[in-house]
C-alpha cells in the first residue's frame, strides 16, 4: 500500500509542475515536449511505413500552407507541424503528439469548401495544442506502473481489473476532449480569415458520411467505423457543441478568404487506387497483377489492400480472394490440403481462362465452407467463402460464378484499370443525381456516393450553374 501512495503523491507532483498550452491549467503529463516530438516523430515514420503518401506536389504544399496559416494562430506555435495527404479511400484524418497531422485523400474529395477544409486541420491542430494524445499516453503510462504494483500487492485479479480500467483510458479522445478540439477549430479558422460556420458545415458532411455508412454497415452485417467516432460524442444538433462553437467564434472581417478548394480536388484520385486494382461497377481490373473479376448481380465488392471481398445482399454470405506466392511443386489439390490441414470434401479440379485449379468442401466454425484454389504464372488466387446463417448450397453457384470470371487483363481494359479521379462539372437544366449517377463509374450506390461528395446526402437537389463533384 505505500508503494501505491508514493507512486501517486509523485503523479501528483509531476501533474502540478506541467501547464496546458490552452488552459494554463495543470496537466497530467508524464513526458517533455522533447520526448512528446521524439514520440510523435518515430509514429509517423510507421505511419509512413504502413501508408503511402499521396502522389501529387501541389496538393500536399496546399495543405501544408494551409495548415501553416492556421498554426500561426494556435497556441503552440512554436512547434513545426507536418501536415501529409495519404492515398487511402477512407474518410478519416489524425494527429500525432508533437505536431504530424495526416489527412486521408477519402475525407478531401468530400469537403465542398476551404473553410471546412481548414476547419478539420484546425480540429486536429486542437489535439495537438491540447495535448490530447500525450495526456492519454501519460494516463495509459501511468495505469501500466500501478497494474504492476496493485498486482504485486493484491494479486492478479485487482491487476486485471487495472488493466481494464487503462484500456478504457485509451479507447477515445471522448467528449470532452472533442469538444474542446471543435472550440479551438473555430478559434484559429477564424482568427486565419474564416468564417464561424467552417466546424458546422464540417461536421454535417462527417454526420451525412456516418449515416450513410450505418447504412452500409447494416446492410453488410458489419460495424461502423467513422471519422474519430465524433458523432457517438457529440452530434450536430447537440446544444453543447453549438455552444462551445458560439464562444469560440472570432469576429473576422466580411471580405472572405478566395476558395481554392475545388481548383486542388480536380483530379484527385476517388476511392481505389490503381496499385490495389480499382472497381467499376461490378466489375475488377487490376493492371499491376494483370486479373480481371466480376462480382454476381447484387453482390458488392470491398477492395481491401490485401484481399478483395464479395459480399452478398444482406451479408448473409461473403467470398474472399486473396493471393499468395507459389513456393512448392505441389498440385493445386496439395496446397488446398496443405493450408486447410483437414480432410476436405466435394473436392474437384477447375478450370478458369486456362489455368488449373480445385475446389472442395471443408469445415469452418463447425460449418461447411467453400474453398478453392487456382494457379496462374506461379501466383496463388484462393477463394474462400463465409457464411453465418446460409447453407453452401443457397450460394455455390455465385461463388463458381466469382471463380469463374478469373481472367487475365485484356490490352483494351489497361485504361479502365486505372484509378476514378475527381471532375468538377458544371450542373446543366435537367441534370439530376439519378441521372448523373446512370452514366458514372462509381461501383455500388452511385447516386448516394455522389450525393455525400456534394453535401446533399440524402435529398439535396441540383440547380443549373452549380460547380459540383462527379467521378469520371
């Protein structure tokens, strides 16, 4: 027990001798801004690692004036902040201790002007300036030395417990914090020459995105992931957040900042890239691997970096295709075999374009479950099937179907293998979203898609003369 009464009479210590940037109040934080920029840096080296960088020069120095502009206002200017577009589909953005922000290409494409552009890098600089992630380190730090020493001292079960405690530390930057995050967007998008309403327009084209993608998730069978789980905390209608953003707004003056926004998403990649093989329709086309696969009427495809997944209606069944090198001579047969490590059943040879293969029965979770295998030019497709509450026998025919498509890459598809990009279009008389959406390339829910890259999810309309967002 004095261990435990010394460890936080020094967390107490350490507590009082560190002030918050924003605050001026103390904060708990167990390491220096030295040792915050050191960690921060060596995350995003990984992030880097893990992520590419998006390919376009002018886009990134944009960003990274923008961002510049707002940290200037902030009230840690003396960091360097780095501010880095990463070509990921995914509507998300973060930042790290010490001042490296990154911004996915995916939440870009679905801002409509500047100033909720500015808006979500002032919300990320927030977290920096307030130290949000270091404080959450410094808790999770903390709960780690007394889950060692509770556990010396009690034993495993009170260690336990104070793991589960440090876990639900970490799980989130919560309300509060994103709150205050919010606040501190308005404060330096408006000192920078924006208006007050940059966080609100930002949060309604992050709360159409969320709806939309509970849809989604619904229809998957699948959870929901969204940008910082800002809405579990606060949604767009919630007094608190109105207030908070109310007290925070700065008087700037009328004239308005030029909008460069749209000149910047003009060509902007949307959603797959062409080095993971890009979606059209029901259609695949990757150029780099030279395949070509088609999905069953009603099927959805979800390209993921390392596998493509056929989903059905409802989710009720689902197909994987991932890919592997050949590194024996074995028969296609042996390598089904081999990496089931079980009896498999129903198994015959196939055939698809020419190339051999096999597909069987085998057991999964206690339940039957589809697999097969072809062989191409020393590569290994695998195809293998998941389904929750449907027989194999109420899908086998999409999953030959699936198997069946797998071809090589003809010349004259070269071009649709290449990534969707942005267009900004002008709206003409009679142009609507149905319209627009029966002539697009976007695979799976056009019309919604092009709606929420507009801000006009779900029912918005169109006037003519209105600069807007399609995908060509």
């Amino acid at each position: 027990m004095t261990k435990i009464l010394s460890l936080l009479v020094l967390f107490l210590f350490l507590s009082s001798c560190s002030i918050n940037p924003v605050t001026g109040n103390p904060d708990f934080v167990l390491i220096s801004e030295e040792q915050e920029i050191s960690l921060g840096r060596n995350v995003a080296k990984q992030v880097l690692q893990q992520e590419r960088k998006y390919e376009d020069e002018s886009l990134q120095r944009y960003i990274q004036e923008l961002g510049d502009d707002l940290t200037k206002r902030s009230h840690r200017p003396n960091l360097i902040y780095r501010f880095i577009v990463l070509d990921n589909p995914a509507v998300n953005a973060f930042a790290l201790p010490g001042g490296h922000i990154f911004i996915y290409r995916g939440l870009l494409a679905h801002f409509n002007s500047e100033e909720e552009l500015a808006a979500v890098l002032a919300h990320e600089i927030g977290h920096v300036t307030a130290r949000h992630s270091v404080r959450q380190y410094s808790q999770s730090q903390a709960t780690q030395i007394l889950t060692t020493i509770i556990g010396q001292e009690y034993g495993s079960t009170a260690a336990d417990l104070s793991y589960l405690m440090g876990g639900a530390l970490i799980s989130g930057y919560g309300r509060d914090m994103e709150l205050e995050a919010d606040g501190l967007a308005v404060q330096y998008s408006s000192i920078s020459g924006y208006s007050g309403n940059g966080m609100m327009n930002a949060l309604r084209v992050l709360k159409a995105q969320e709806e939309y993608s509970v849809e989604v998730s619904k229809r998957r069978g699948v959870s929901t992931q969204t940008y910082h789980g800002v809405f579990a905390t606060h949604p767009e209608n919630d007094k608190r957040l109105k207030e908070v953003v109310k007290q925070n707004e700065i008087f700037t003056n009328e004239a308005s900042k030029e909008d460069r926004l749209f000149s910047f998403l003009n060509g902007l990649v949307y959603g797959d890239s062409s080095r993971e093989g890009v979606r059209r329709g029901n259609n695949f086309y990757h150029a780099d691997l030279g395949i070509f696969l088609s999905a069953p009427r009603k099927w959805e495809m979800i390209n993921n970096k390392n596998n493509l997944l056929f989903i059905s209606p409802n989710g009720k069944a689902q197909v994987k295709v991932s890919m592997d090198d050949q590194s024996r001579v074995e028969t296609p047969k042996q390598y089904l075999q081999r990496i089931t490590n079980q009896k498999i059943q129903n198994g015959k040879t196939i055939s698809s374009s020419g190339y051999e293969g096999y597909s069987a029965t085998v057991k999964f979770r206690g339940k039957d479950a589809l697999v097969a295998v072809i062989f191409r030019k020393k590569e290994i497709f695998l195809f293998t099937s998941r389904s929750e509450d449907l027989q194999i026998s109420n899908f086998v025919n999409e999953f030959n179907s699936i198997i069946s498509s797998f071809r090589d890459l003809k010349r004259n598809e070269l071009k649709l293998a290449e990534s969707l990009k942005i267009k900004i279009y002008k709206v003409k008389k009679g142009d609507t979203y149905s319209s627009l959406s029966d002539k697009s390339p976007i695979s799976y829910d056009p019309e919604s898609k092009l709606r929420l890259l507009n801000g006009d999810y779900p029912d918005g309309k169109l006037l003519p003369g209105r600069l807007i967002k399609i995908v060509d």
